[in-house]
C-alpha cells in the first residue's frame, strides 16, 4: 500500500472513479469506513464495500487511454480464469471498465479478506512470528502457481540481458539453469495475509525463473534478519538450488533498478551484500544510489 498521492487532483478523480465504480456496480462503502489502499502514484484506489451478498473489496484502476500495460491492466482476470481454486486468494467476482476524457478505468469488486496483510509495506520493518503451517501453505501455492501453463511474462529476459551486467558486475549468467514457471510476480509480506494463508494483487502474475517468489520474499525481508532466516529456513528446497540462487539474482537486479529510480532505496546495501555472497566476489552499489555520490 502507497501514501495517499500529494496531488489533490489525482485524489480527487480517483474518489470520483470510485463513487462512480460503486454506483454501476450497485455497492455502497461499508458504514464508518473511510480507509484508502493506495496504488502507486495513485493510478489504483481501493477501499471496504457492502455488495448485495456481503462484505468485498472494490479497486479502481486507471491508465491514460491506449497506454495501459496489458500484462497488468488484464492480470487480475487472467488470474481468475487460469490459477486453480486450490490457491488461497480472494476472488474476483466482477468487473466494470469505463472511459473518462483521456483516461481508462476498470474497476474489480473482490472477496473481502478479514484478515491483514502480514506487513503494512513490501519491505518488512518488523519481525515476524509465522507458524510451520502457514509456511507448509505457502509452498503448496507456490506449487500450484508454478504448475499454471500461461503465455504472460512477470520478468523478460531483455531485461536480464541488459540490467544484471550493468548491476551486477561480471562475470555473470543471465540464462536460468531452469525453465521459466508461472509466478505470482510480486510477493512479499504485504501481498500474503495472516494468520490464515492468503495471496493477493496478482496482476503481475506470469513466467519467470523457477523460485523468482520465493526470492521475492527473501529479498524483501532483508532488514529484518531473523525474518530473512526464517524465509530461508522455510523455503530451503527452493532457494538452496542453482535455480533458487539464480531467481535471487534476477530479483536483485530489479529491485536495485528500482532503486536507482528512487524507490526501495533502504534495501540497496543488503541487496548488494546479497549478491557479493551469491555471486562469491564484490558487487558495487549503483553510483545512482550511493551515498557518496
């Protein structure tokens, strides 16, 4: 979840696509509740709602007009139509799409989860007390993810090509030593709930190398070590292989891109840590990003 945009106006047409999201599909904001999940940069808005059989969730969407990224504007459906039952998830019950001047809108009227996301933000700042069940869980989702047969791609290998060398020094395979499996794209804890087991925000969901979300999670506990231990602990079988080390590296290299665009900065260091430790050599932090520079 993303602060509030400071941009009035943005916050302003986003209410206004949300009022109108819930009048077309008959929904009305839950009594007392005026909690806002925001989106990045305030391209999504989603808030509790009462629909006609209950309690859901309501996210509103919006992309200029012809320049929505299909991989994600479509995600979220795709994910329904594809990824099996067996995979904890609230489910996308409907959807609604609109035009308004220059811009697209859809809106996705979800199941409502009663419980919290384990963390309030992607990068962990807290530690956690996940029991042997939920992790049990979670390897059986990441199995049944894997095994979706799909065409979409969470990561692209000209990325890989261009971004782990400038990154990650040389020398360096950007070829994974496995086939590419479905994954959920963006795990970490604020997209798992808890204390019962449920994943969320698939719209990124697609090909990527075996264990890429299981290093997702690594790579976003960093701050916390004892938090890192127990993913590492817990997902072993995934991440002590040449291909679980090497779905690290690809993180890595993503989030330290990110970085040097000014988001996820507090993880640059232990990222580059990480890869000094994988790779067996020194891994330079981006000047973009160095505190020096």
């Amino acid at each position: 979840m993303w602060p509030r945009p400071d941009n009035r106006e943005v916050v302003q047409w986003m209410r206004t696509a949300h009022r109108h999201a819930r009048a077309a599909m008959g929904v009305t904001i839950h009594q007392d509740d005026d909690q806002e999940a925001w989106g990045w940069r305030g391209r999504t808005l989603g808030r509790r709602v009462v629909a006609p059989d209950g309690l859901a969730w309501l996210r509103v969407a919006c992309a200029p007009i012809g320049k929505a990224v299909t991989t994600f504007w479509d995600g979220a459906i795709e994910a329904e139509q594809a990824l099996p039952t067996s995979i904890p998830r609230p489910r996308l019950r409907s959807w609604h799409d609109w035009n308004d001047r220059e811009w697209q809108y859809r809106a996705e009227l979800y199941d409502h989860l009663s419980d919290p996301p384990a963390s309030a933000t992607p990068i962990l700042s807290a530690t956690l007390n996940l029991p042997p069940s939920w992790w049990a869980g979670l390897r059986v989702a990441l199995n049944d993810i894997a095994a979706v047969p799909t065409r979409r791609l969470t990561v692209h290998q000209g990325f890989l090509d261009h971004a782990m060398p400038r990154l990650l020094g040389t020398p360096i395979s950007t070829s994974s030593p496995g086939a590419w499996v479905s994954a959920h794209g963006d795990l970490h804890f604020a997209n798992v709930c808890t204390p019962t087991l449920r994943l969320f925000d698939f719209e990124g969901w697609g090909l990527a190398p075996p264990g890429y979300d299981a290093a997702m999670l690594h790579s976003h506990s960093l701050l916390i070590p004892s938090a890192t231990a127990q993913v590492r602990h817990e997902l072993a079988p995934i991440l002590n292989t040449a291909s679980g080390r090497f779905a690290e590296l690809v993180v890595i290299a993503e989030l330290l891109h990110a970085a040097t665009r000014g988001h996820c900065q507090s993880l640059a260091e232990p990222l580059v840590q990480r890869a000094g430790r994988l790779l067996g050599r020194t891994v330079l932090l981006p000047a973009t990003i160095r505190k020096d520079a």
